[in-house]
C-alpha cells in the first residue's frame, strides 16, 4: 500500500498526541498489512544471525531486544539456541502471529517442541522466554553470562544515549568470547510505504525540520554507520565484520549540512555488522 509520507507523519502525530500506540499495530495489521504474516518466508536476515551464531559457537544464552509481535527470527533459530531471553520496551507479542509463524517453521526446521504456542508457558517449551515491558539497558543477568545479543533492525528506532546505554549494558553481561549480530536500516522509513521518495529522503533535513516529522511512535535517529562504529567502540566493542547494502542509487540532490562531506558509509541503506569485546 502506497502512503505519501507526510499524510503517514500526520497520522503519527496524532497517535502520539492521543498517546495510543495500539491504533498503530491496528495501522500495521490491517491497512499497511507490515505487521500480517502470509505465507511464510525465512528471512535471509534470520540465516545470517544463525549463521554467525554457529560460526562463534554462541547459542547457548541469546539475548535479544526488539523482539516483535511474531518471534519469528527467534523459532528459527531456536533449533540451534539452548535459551533465549527476548525483549521489548512495551508489549508487543501476538500469539496468533507467533502460533502461525510456529506451523510454518515446524515444516522446515526440527523445533524443540510440537506444541501449539498461546501462552509464555508453551512458548518456554521452545527454549524462548519473552519479557516485557522489560528495559535493555537495566538488564538482570549476571556479568559475562550471555553468548550473544541479536538485533534486527531495531537499533534505528532508538535515541542515541539510549543505545550507549544498552551496549554498555552488553559490555558488562557478554561473555568475553561471545559476539553481537546485529542487522541494522539506515534508510528513510517513510520510503518503505512511499515509493515516491528516496531511501535516503530524510537526509535532506535539519534537525529542526525533521522533528517536525519524527514522532515517538515511530521514532527514527538517523544515525550513519559510522555513528554506530563510533558508539560501538566508545562501549568496548570492535567490529570484525560488516557487511554493508547501498540500495538507493537516486541519492536526494540536497543533503543537509550535518549529513554532508562524511565518508561514502553515509548512503548506506543498511548493514549487518558483528561485534565482539576489544582484548
């Protein structure tokens, strides 16, 4: 469904000032449709965090924050997960989506259990346990106690200190040999229901001007991928791979100064990048 931009700006500005989030999943369900599941796909996404996952022998405690309304990522690799610890910042799971997401995978992937999920009970049965309203940068679990910490594009819908905050976090509870996967989209959100407009449109703006679009229901940062190298060192991390997509070859003539004469990484559409502690 095609969505000019700022009509979908003004729609979030209302939900921000009627404060009801719910009436954006309502938005998402059932008229953009970017919250329906149909027939199922594995997500290339979900084979590379496998993939990395086995590579560093880090499956045994998986954090991740982010986790969605389906658990989708986290059924398909829990196969290969002892446990898993998901999260979000507000409740978000539906179980009607993770129950169909669950039969699906059970035809591809050997699951732990045959169980049908409608609860966190059954959902425990496939070594998942889904908290929230749950804070990532406060966490609970012990020093050095997680194998890795997966994200998928989850990072650009948080501020700045926040991540600083959250990685931190990661610091002090990942083990020293353990990894972060995390898959993170730098393109203009509005551009995914707005074929109109670049991938890169929200980088013609000031800041000024762009708060005027940005809501809370949908927030996005903006950050480049050197932003987020600069915030990942900054916390102790260094990253040994990446792997960056540049999908926008029509790149917005206007560039607003603060994004301006930075390196190439700035028209980054997204990247998969994988951290570990600095020694």
């Amino acid at each position: 469904m095609n969505i000019p931009w700022k009509i979908k700006s003004t729609i979030f500005k209302l939900i921000d000032f009627f404060n009801a989030p719910s009436a954006l999943y309502f938005l998402q369900k059932y008229v953009t449709g970017r919250s329906k599941i149909g027939r199922f796909q594995i997500s290339p996404i979900w084979k590379a965090h496998k993939s990395y996952l086995n590579q560093y022998s880090a499956t045994e405690n998986i954090f991740e924050f982010g986790a969605g309304k389906s658990l989708a990522q986290n059924l398909f690799i829990s196969d290969i997960a002892t446990n898993q610890t998901v999260v979000d910042l507000n409740p978000m799971i539906d179980f009607g989506l993770v129950e169909h997401v669950r039969s699906q995978i059970s035809e591809l992937v050997v699951l732990k259990s045959q169980s049908k999920i409608s609860s966190l009970d059954e959902l425990s049965l496939y070594g998942i346990e889904y908290r929230a309203p749950y804070d990532a940068s406060k966490t609970d679990f012990t020093d050095k106690s997680l194998s890795a910490c997966i994200s998928t594009n989850t990072l650009e819908h948080i501020p700045k200190d926040s991540i600083i905050a959250i990685f931190s976090e990661l610091f002090r509870t990942l083990k020293d040999d353990g990894i972060v996967s995390a898959k993170i989209d730098y393109s203009d959100h509005y551009a995914h229901t707005d074929k109109s407009i670049s991938l890169l449109n929200y980088l013609k703006f000031n800041e000024e001007t762009w708060k005027k679009y940005n809501h809370n229901c949908h927030y996005q940062n903006r950050l480049r991928h050197y932003d987020y190298v600069a915030i990942f060192i900054r916390c102790g991390f260094v990253v040994i791979e990446e792997d960056l997509s540049f999908s926008e070859e029509n790149v917005p003539a206007e560039i607003a100064e603060s994004f301006r004469d930075k390196d190439a990484t700035r028209c980054a559409t997204s990247a998969h990048v994988i951290l570990k502690k600095s020694s």
